[in-house]
C-alpha cells in the first residue's frame, strides 16, 4: 500500500512510498484511510529545522496526524465496529510514565518523551490503511462524512476551551466577549466553540481574503481586520490562534481586567522587536490577567471536539474544507493559497 513518507527537514524527499501493510494487533483496529488534513506543524516537519523526528533506527517518517478513515476491522469485544467513522489521537504517554501521562492526561507531559503520530518517533496516519489501538481510536458522528477530518485540530481547541473554562473557575463573573485572533482552521474552529458557548465573538485576522468573513459572520460572530488595537473591544477572554510575538503581547494591553489569554499558535520566525515588557507586566498584574499556553489534546478533549462539530451547522464545516489534493499532491497541498481554509489529502486518490 501506500503512504506519504518524508525525511523531516528535507523538502526534497517526500515521497508517496510502497510499505508493507499494516497487521493489527489484538487491541487494534485496522482502518482504511480517507481524509488526512494538513497544517502548519505539517510545514515545519518537511521545510522547518529540527521539527518532526522518525521512529528510531529509520530516516523516514509517514507523516499525518489529522486522520479520519473507516474501521475494515475491528477486535471482538470493543465498541467498535466495521464501517466506523474514526480519527486517531495523535499523541502517545511516555514510557516512564509521568505523572500526568499515568492519568492520560500525555498533552500535559512533564519529560518530553511522549511520542506523536506523524511527528514524533511514531509513524502517522498518512497512508492508505493504519492500525490503532482502540483506545486511541474516537467515533464520529457518521454524518459528519468527510468533515470529520476536522477532529484533530477541533480536539486541540476544545483542550484551549476546557483549560480556559478551569481557569475561569476563580472569578465569580461569567466570561461574555472572546476574541479570536487568526481566521484560519485553528481560529474558526476556536470562534465556532465559542459561539457554541454562547459568547459575543470577534475574529481578528490581518487580511480579509478567501472566504474567512464570510466563514467567520455566518458563525454570527464578527470579523476584524487591520490593527487588533483598533478593533474597540476589550474582550474577556482571547484565544490566540497566530502565533505572532507581537501580536501576543499587544493582546497582554487590551483585554478587560481578570481576563485569560490561550495561546494555541507557534511560528518558525525569530522576531525580535523592542516592547514595554515592564509596562506589560505591570498592566498584567493590576489586571489579574492570566496569559498561557496550551497545546495537544487528550482523549476526553477528542470527544468533546467531537461533540463541537456533530453539534455544529454540517454546510458551514464543509465550506472549511477548501481544497482537496491526491497523495502525490502533498507538497503542493502543503503551500498556502489564497483561499485555502483547511487542505485535505485524499489518501484513496
Ligand atoms: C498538533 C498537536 C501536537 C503539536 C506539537 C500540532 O500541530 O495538533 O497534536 O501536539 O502539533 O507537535
């Protein structure tokens, strides 16, 4: 069968390779792959330096970790079976394990070594057939045909909604305006959660192309583009969906007092630039902000994700998926244009 193999760092070495099929163990399942969706850590691992690592003792790495296939075979006694619409989890505890891999909590990994499907030590799910273990393996809303490859990233949202909900947990007031910045998959995914929660959302991103405003409005939230400074809210909670520094900590300035900034966004770039870190450090203290980080998810953040989108309009998902390209289109899926929401590789084409 085949798989999208790459040498990470290497650009020039993707490949769609012939590999031995995949044998499930006794606790796997055995699916067919449909959908891969591509991202930006996708980027970093082919052209990026020193991101993505293969299984040890190899140079190749079956890329993938937005899966969505369906289940040819499962063990006897789970609740899974034949012609399930799946999505794998991405990240593995580590061997040790830490204290909160012990808890299934691996997104929360105290010593680096867990492993990711498709990006750390593990081959992903970017072939024509993969196993997993059932307990890694999540249902989907079979109605949600093809936009369940939005699953790994909405887990990854949902795990940036639930911390921002714990941390929540020390006021007594009830958040009422969230900004998203970025409008790309990470960002709609994020607004779409929040308008879910009722919120008064507002998607900062800075350009207004492709179909982001229409994406973001039809959500009934409000779309922003120019200077975030300029947009004239205060919001109550903000997730970061860019990874810009400087737009960070622009965000550390505005927000309302007791307010919780996520940041769920990382960039290649080295920026530096000349900020007021004392006059943002004291704002961030007179205001009991609370900015952090957050990033993967864990298995009750893939099922809350899935509930996010079976609960979400079907119409508005499928227009996220912009572009659709075969295996041997994967360098060319990876390379942005214009109106690409959420590339998608078609792993039986
Ligand atoms: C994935 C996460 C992963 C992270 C770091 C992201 O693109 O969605 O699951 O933990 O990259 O490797």
């Amino acid at each position: 069968m085949k798989a999208i193999t790459v040498i990470p760092g290497r650009p020039g070495q993707v490949r769609v390779s012939d590999v031995d099929e995949p044998r499930p163990g006794p606790d796997d399942l055995l699916v067919e792959g449909r959908l891969l969706g591509i991202c930006g850590t996708d980027t970093d691992i082919v052209e990026g330096q020193g991101y993505g690592w293969p299984p040890s003792g190899r140079d190749r790495l079956v890329i993938g970790h937005e899966s969505l296939g369906t289940v040819l075979q499962a063990p006897p006694s789970t609740t899974f079976a034949e012609g399930d619409l799946v999505a794998g989890i991405v990240r593995r505890p580590d061997p040790v394990p830490c204290e909160p891999c012990g808890h299934g909590e691996w997104d929360f990994c105290r010593n680096g070594r867990y492993t990711e499907r498709g990006i750390k030590e593990r081959d992903g799910y970017g072939s024509q057939r993969w196993v997993v273990d059932t307990h890694y393996a999540v249902k989907l809303d079979p109605a949600l045909g093809d936009c369940g490859v939005l699953l790994e990233p909405a887990s990854v949202l949902a795990k940036a909604w639930e911390q921002t909900e714990r941390i929540f947990a020390r006021a007594t007031w009830r958040p009422r305006v969230a900004l998203v910045t970025g409008a790309g998959p990470i960002g709609l995914l994020a607004a779409m959660m929040g308008v879910q929660r009722g919120l008064e959302v507002h998607v900062f991103d800075r350009a207004d192309r492709g179909p982001k405003r229409r994406l973001v409005t039809d959500l009934g939230a409000t779309f922003h583009v120019g200077d975030v400074g300029g947009i004239g809210i205060a919001p109550d909670v903000v997730i970061e969906c860019t990874g810009y520094g400087p737009l960070v900590f622009e965000l550390a300035e505005m927000v309302a007092p007791d307010s919780v900034i996520c940041l769920t966004g990382i960039s290649p770039d080295t920026r530096q630039v000349e900020a007021g870190l004392d006059e943002i450090n004291k704002q961030m203290v007179l205001n009991n902000t609370v900015m952090f980080g957050s990033v993967n998810a864990a298995r009750r953040n893939f099922e809350q994700g899935a509930d996010a989108l079976a609960k979400a309009d079907l119409g508005w998902l499928k227009r996220m998926i912009t572009r659709r390209v075969p295996m041997d289109g994967f360098v060319d899926g990876l390379h942005k244009q214009p109106d690409d929401v959420k590339v998608v590789v078609d792993l039986q084409a």
